[in-house]
C-alpha cells in the first residue's frame, strides 16, 4: 500500500465516521420531533441493515469510496422521508 493509498483511505474514513455522525443527528432530531411511528422505524431499520450489509461488503472489498456513497444516498434518502412525511401531516390540516 501506497503513501497515497494510506491517505486516500484515511480520507474516506473521516468521511464516514462525519456521514454516520450526521446521519445520526438527524435520525435522533427526527425521533426527538416525533416524527416517526413504529412502522416508519421499522422501515427505516431494514434499510438500515441493508445499508449496513453493504458497507461491510465495500469495507472488505477495499472500496470505502462506494460506502461513502451508499451512506450519502442512505442520508438522503432520510430527509427526503422526513419531508414526506412532514408533508403528509401539512395534508391532514
């Protein structure tokens, strides 16, 4: 390994240990707001454990990049789901 792989793989860290942080914050807000039920954890929960499934799959193939994505699309994907459902009770007003 490469100084430059070094590097380029402690970067990617980082970027995972921010996105999990960031992900957190903003699925700890969203409980705190009570803005799921049960069946909306539930959901996000098997997404979870897909996402998760798949970061220990790129981890050991030694592509920590395609994690960073998959946790930056798994993020967005929360706020999206966060706004529908902000969405939903703007509906019932």
């Amino acid at each position: 390994m490469s100084y430059e792989d070094l590097e380029n793989w402690e970067n990617q860290s980082q970027q995972i240990t921010n996105l999990t942080e960031n992900l957190n914050k903003i699925i700890e807000s969203a409980c705190n707001e009570n803005y799921f039920g049960v069946k909306e954890l539930e959901e996000i929960q098997g997404k979870m454990s897909i996402l998760l499934e798949q970061g220990m799959f790129w981890l050991a193939q030694e592509n920590a990049q395609r994690f960073v994505y998959d946790l930056k699309e798994f993020t967005m994907w929360v706020c999206n789901y966060c706004e529908e459902i902000e969405g939903s009770w703007n509906e019932e007003e």
